[in-house]
C-alpha cells in the first residue's frame, strides 16, 4: 500500500463513522447545560430552549418537552423559530401544552418567514401563565425577575424598560443584537438563531453562521449589553439535518 493509498484509507475509516454519527445520532441527542451568570440569590430556575424549527417529528418533539419537564423549571424561555412550516404549528402548540411551567418566548426570522399567526402562540402560552413578548415585558419570580422580549428585524430603540430592583432578562432571537441596544444594560440576554454552526470542526468552530450572529455562536459571553448566552437550538436548518461536535441543547439557568 502506498503512503496516499494509506492516507485515503484511514480518513475513510474516520470520515465514515463521523458522517452516521452526525446525521443519525448527534441530531437528537439533547445536551442539558447549566449555568449561573450571578449570585444565585433570586432563587429561580429558568430553562432556555431556541430553534425548534419542528418538521414533524413528534418523537422528538416530545422528548424535548419530556426533558424540559424534567429540570423542574419555574420558567421556561424560548427564543425564536417555532417552524418552518405553519402546518407543523398545530402539532407544536400541542406539544407546548404538556409543559408544566410558565413559557415566555420571542419570535425568529422564520416564524415571520412562515406566516404563523402569532395570536395562536400568545393563546397557547398565555394558557400556562405565559406570554408571546413582542416588544413587552413582564415580571416572574414575584417581580424578582424583568423579562423583556425583544421582537423584529431590527431593535426597537423603545424597548420596555429595565425594572429597578428585578433582575432584566432580554429575550432575543439574534445574538449580534447584543451589539444595537442603543445603550440598554441587562443582567443577562438570551438568543438563539446560530444553532451552534450545527458542523463545529476541531480547532476551528463553525463551518457555517447564519447573518446577525458575529462572534456569539454558542455559549456565554460578555457584550456591550451584558452577559449574552446564546443556545444551540434544538433543530436544524431547512435539509440540513446534522450536527457534528454541536449537539441540540436545553439550557438551565439558575438565578
């Protein structure tokens, strides 16, 4: 064997069982991540989810919604891109239900994209003592918490303001945001919309971002306004049904 035929051979023998693991196991192999940006002196639990961008799926539709319950949160974050499809809504909203807590989430570029009507997602949520925050805040954790949802293509330059004595929690779909808050200060922002890269090389990262992410693709940064924490979704973009070294993510938040 030549030393090419042996190079050849070798990254076969990688690139093979990396390929099945990315597309057939990687994709639904939920991550649970905890954090602590503060003190811990609120005493609350949030879980943050982002990019759901079901497809019909009901298993594991399901199965994140069983893993959700399960970290026993007080509240439940969601930062964007229910579907793809407004056909899958129903099927998610049904889905949404079956979640104990409170959910408080935003709209992403595809909720837009698909025409969703957002009445249905504000009745759903507010249903468990939710709400759809488009531009609007609203306090938890008996005022201890300020959630303030960020909604649109772009920053409303009259965003709710911050509550003195609460802790301000943004919600926004796109991370780069963090940068165009017109001076706003939060204690913590949370966003979606990077899905990670979904393909995250060694000693390389992303292979692919989408626009308004910047250098927050996935996890816990400092910005302009804030502590930022941006999640790596639980499904995939269009067709693109793998991950690789970026598995989907649940995200615990204690306060």
């Amino acid at each position: 064997m030549t030393r090419r035929q042996f190079l050849l051979t070798a990254f076969a023998g990688v690139a093979l069982p990396v390929a099945i693991e990315s597309v057939t196991l990687e994709p639904q192999c939920l991550e649970v991540r905890r954090i602590k940006p503060g003190t811990g002196a609120v005493g609350c639990r949030l879980v943050h989810f982002s990019d759901l961008h079901h497809k019909g799926d009901l298993a594991y539709l399901n199965k994140v919604v069983g893993t959700i319950n399960e970290c026993q949160p007080d509240a439940v974050c969601f930062t964007g891109d229910i579907v793809e499809d407004r056909k899958f809504l129903p099927d998610v909203l049904a889905a949404l239900a079956a979640i104990t807590a409170p959910i408080f989430g935003v709209p992403g570029n595809h909720d837009y994209w698909s025409h969703i009507p957002f009445a249905a997602v504000q009745e759903c949520l507010a249903a468990k003592g939710g709400d759809w925050l488009l531009n609007r805040s609203q306090l938890i954790a008996n005022g201890k918490i300020n959630l303030i949802g960020l909604a649109g293509w772009y920053p409303n330059k009259q965003l709710p303001p911050a509550r003195q004595g609460s802790l301000n929690i943004a919600l926004m779909h796109y991370p780069a945001w963090a940068k165009q808050l017109h001076g706003r200060q939060f204690d913590l922002l949370l966003a979606g919309h990077s899905h990670g890269g979904q393909v995250r090389l060694p000693f390389y990262g992303a292979v692919f971002l989408p626009g308004n992410v910047d250098e927050y693709d996935r996890g816990l940064f400092k910005t302009p306004a804030g502590p930022l924490y941006v999640n790596t979704g639980i499904g995939y973009i269009g067709n693109y049904h793998v991950r690789f070294n970026c598995r989907p993510e649940i995200t615990v938040i204690e306060t």
